[in-house]
C-alpha cells in the first residue's frame, strides 16, 4: 500500500449554502474533514470553516481524497438534530465515481457487511461473520473506454463503503490508493464525489437538498 503523504489544497471555502443554523460546504479531494490523529494533519475542512464560522461543528465526514457535498452546524442543537438523521438514517445521498472497467449491469444493489481489517488500518474489508451490514444501491450513467462511470447510493454508512463495495464487484475507483491496483490507481485523485444530499432542516424541519456537481 502506498505510504500517504499529506499535502491538502490550498483552495478557499466553497460554500454552497448557509443560513442560521447549517453550512453547507463542497469539500475538495485531498483535504482531511477533521484533524488527523499524526502530526502535520492539523489542516482540515473543519479547522479552515472555524477561521471564518467559529462556531461551526462537525456532523458527519468524508474521507480525505473524496470531494463533495458537507453539512455542518452552527449550534448544538441543530447539530444533535442532523446527527438524529444521519444516525436514524434519514439523510439521503448519492456518489458519483470513475470505476475501472465496463460494468455490465444497468444497476444493481451490493449487500456485503464489511469491518476494519485492523492490522491494514485504515483499510476495511468484507466480513459475513463480524461485519456490519452495509448496502449500496447503485446504477450506470454511462460506458466509456474500459472505465464506467456509476451513481451510488449508500443505504448505510459505513467506513470505505462504496471504495469496498466497487471493488468487490471488480470495478475500483480510480484512483483509490487502497483498493485499486494497476493502472486503476493510476490517476491524479480518487474519482469519488459526493453529489447530493437531502435530510430535514433543523429550523423547519421541511426536507431540504443540496448538490455540486462532480469535477471529473
């Protein structure tokens, strides 16, 4: 596996929408969510939106090389709120990726329970026995020259998720630095972004979306 070496973009906030309770921000590739546990990892999403929202708090993550949709709150409550749905699993969303290969299928659902595999940390894998379950729904959106680019929507939330998922089916992301190998690896970032997403807001509880288009 290759060593991860830690150099986040130097890009300003891209802030897809804020009122007085949430922020919404389209997180790039290549920047941590939260601190990391090494040092040198202080740099991250969070830490940048508290320089100009300092009462900003985390809700849930996206892994450092995935890009895309971030909700984030502005007080407790409304962060124990959208915490609820997530955890409750209100919130709906969907990925799109590059994968290697032609996928043949139109769509499909992957139901493989999965759990760190911890001597490879941060590395997950597929265990029926120990894992949780952990299910994507997935469709084409179109077939190019030996890659497809796919839709996803994780039904659940777990770590790796659909980095495992595809890769099980035989189609890594591009780009994946764990589970590609090959010339699948072989491209300038993950090929993985968060698209939309859609959960309750905390003030009026009305159902509420919010997307960026994918930059690949």
């Amino acid at each position: 596996m290759m060593r991860f070496v830690y150099d986040p973009p130097n890009v300003p906030l891209s802030v897809l929408h804020i009122d007085a309770r949430i922020i919404v921000l389209d997180k790039p590739s290549g920047l941590l969510s939260v601190p990391g546990k090494l040092q040198g990892r202080e740099d991250c999403l969070i830490a940048r939106l508290v320089e100009e929202y300092p009462e900003a708090l985390v809700v849930h993550r996206l892994d450092c090389d995935t890009s895309g949709v971030m909700i984030f709150a502005r007080d407790k409550v409304a962060q124990g709120f959208l915490g609820q749905e997530f955890e409750k699993r209100r919130v709906k969303k969907s990925y799109v990726a590059r994968v290697w290969g032609v996928v043949e299928p139109d769509s499909g659902r992957v139901d493989l329970p999965l759990c760190a595999d911890w001597p490879n940390r941060p590395k997950q894998m597929v265990d029926p026995v120990n894992g949780r379950q952990a299910l994507t729904d997935w469709e084409v959106i179109v077939r190019g020259d030996g890659e497809t680019r796919v839709r996803m929507f994780p039904l659940t939330g777990r770590s790796h998720q659909l980095r495992v998922h595809m890769a099980e089916l035989g189609h890594p992301i591009l780009g994946d630095p764990i589970y590609a190998f090959g010339p699948a690896r072989d491209f300038p970032r993950l090929m993985l972004h968060a698209e939309t997403l859609e959960l309750s807001h905390p003030e009026t509880k009305e159902r509420v979306s919010f997307a960026s288009p994918y930059p690949f």
